[in-house]
C-alpha cells in the first residue's frame, strides 16, 4: 500500500483514527503498507497534521502504532520526508522554506532559499536519525520519498537543482544529498533494516526531469553502490510528479463536455 498522508496527527503525534486506519487495512489483506511521510527535519517540521519522525518523543506512539499493524498480519515502513521548497512559510511557524538553489515555488507561491552545505550535513543527520528511531519503533523499513517535488527530488531535478558544487550540476552530483543520506542511514540501522527510495518516473515539469532522467538515477545509484552498498538497500517503486506539474488531469470524454 503505497504512502498517503492522511491528516490525522496531533502535533505530530499518531493519534488512535490513525492506527485503527492501518489496522483495519492490514486485516484487509495488504502485505506491506507504507505509512503516510513523516517529517524529519526539527527546525522545518511538516504541519498539515502529518506525522513526525524528528523526535524520540514520537517513538512511543509510532511504536503503539508498528505494534497493531503488525498483529493484524502486515509489515509497516515508515516514509521519510523533507518538504523542501513545498514547506509553505504559514504551515512550519514561519521558517523560509529551503531548496537546493533559491526559486520562487509555483506550488506554494513563496521564495526558498538555497542551503548552505553545512545544512545539506545537518538534514543528511536529520534522515539518518528518523531512521534510528523509525527501527527502533519496530517498523520494517523505511521509504525516502524522492518523488513529487521534495526535497530530495528538488536536489535529483534539473529544474531545481542549479547549484555550482558538488550537489549540483552532474548527475553524480544531483544525487549526492540522496546517497549521503543512504550512507548515513546504513550508519545508524541494523545491516539487513530494509531502505527503499520513491522516485518519479518523470517530474512532468517544463525544464525537468524526463524518463532519461530517471534511469540514470537507477544506474547512477546501483554503480554509487559499490562505496554506499546502495545496491542492497536500494530499489525504485515509482513515485508521483512534482506538485506543480501542469499534465491535465481531467480529459473531458467527447459528446460529454461540461456546459458552459
Ligand atoms: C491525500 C494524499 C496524500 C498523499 N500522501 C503521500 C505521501 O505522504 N507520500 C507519498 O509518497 N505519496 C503520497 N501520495 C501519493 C500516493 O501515494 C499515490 O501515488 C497517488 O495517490 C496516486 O495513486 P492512485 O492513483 O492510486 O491514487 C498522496 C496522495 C494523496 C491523494
């Protein structure tokens, strides 16, 4: 079951609508749910009552919640997320959002502003803690999302990503946030703890990235293995596009249009 945020946390807390929603699909027969993103990052948090990951605080209710889906049979990860430039100014108590270059956001109509490597560092720390403690609160694994326009997309994006250094420009380069965070994750779970990554077929955004883009990401990915052991922990699911696509979504059926 792949990852929704469903809107029910309370400060960030898992609250019981929340588990007996995952309770009630385990006991439905999924075999491997991925729990809707839950924020990592302390300072930039995700508000729209989404879960967060960024505190050991938040493991005993993650732990209530692992525990109940894993007795009604399924296995549970955890989605790690950082919004990124998505984080509107108004939801994460006014913090500026961040990017990996400065843009005005045409999803949140609002300036990010580019990091410093030094807090590239610190996110990377931030990812490898919500893994610590998403295995410590007895999930299976843990998902990245590096889809639909985050963070870690923002980095992997053309579009986004117009940095001078060593996160931007080639390909090796643009995945660097993404494999120093697997790097640092493999640093802080068990050997065999399952981390997989969401990634977008295509960013379906002018200037961005298309499906050529993509399989280098795979093949980038699997060749960093040989000093990130990316290749075990690493595998692609296929994720939705940027949030701020403009691909149709309604395509009206002919002899149907609507009046007016
Ligand atoms: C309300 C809502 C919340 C979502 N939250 C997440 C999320 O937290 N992480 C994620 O990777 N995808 C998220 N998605 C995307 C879904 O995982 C899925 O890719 C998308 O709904 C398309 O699949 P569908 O056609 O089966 O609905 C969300 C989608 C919806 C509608």
């Amino acid at each position: 079951m792949t990852a929704a945020n469903l809107g029910w946390c309370t400060d960030g807390c898992v609250t019981d609508q929340v588990v007996r929603f995952y309770e009630a699909r385990a006991r439905g027969g999924v075999g491997l749910i991925i729990v809707g993103a839950a924020g990592v990052d302390p300072v930039r948090k995700n508000q729209h009552r989404m879960m967060q990951i960024c505190d050991d605080a938040y493991i005993p209710g993650l732990k209530n919640l692992t525990d109940r889906v894993h007795g009604a049979g399924a296995k549970i990860f955890a989605q790690l997320m950082h919004a990124g430039a998505y984080a509107k100014q108004t939801e994460h108590d006014g913090e500026i959002a961040v990017a990996p270059s400065e843009w005005f956001c045409p999803f949140t109509r609002e300036k990010a502003i580019a990091l410093t490597v030094e807090e590239i560092r610190e996110i990377v720390r931030y990812f490898g803690q919500g893994a610590r403690r998403a295995e410590a609160a007895g999930f299976d694994g843990v998902e990245l999302i590096g889809s639909a326009g985050y963070l870690i997309a923002e980095f992997l994006s053309v579009a986004t990503n117009h940095r001078k250094d060593a996160y931007g420009g080639s390909l090796e380069n643009r995945m660097r946030f993404l494999t120093e965070i697997i790097a640092e994750i493999g640093s802080q779970v068990s050997p065999d703890f399952p981390v997989i990554v969401r990634l977008s077929g295509t960013d379906f955004v002018e200037g961005g990235n298309g499906p050529q883009g993509i399989r280098g990401h795979r093949t980038a990915a699997v060749t960093d293995g040989g000093r990130h052991r990316c290749d075990r922990r690493l595998a692609r699911i296929g994720g939705a596009p940027d949030h701020q696509q403009r691909a149709p979504r309604h395509v009206p059926v002919p002899g149907q249009e609507p009046e007016g």
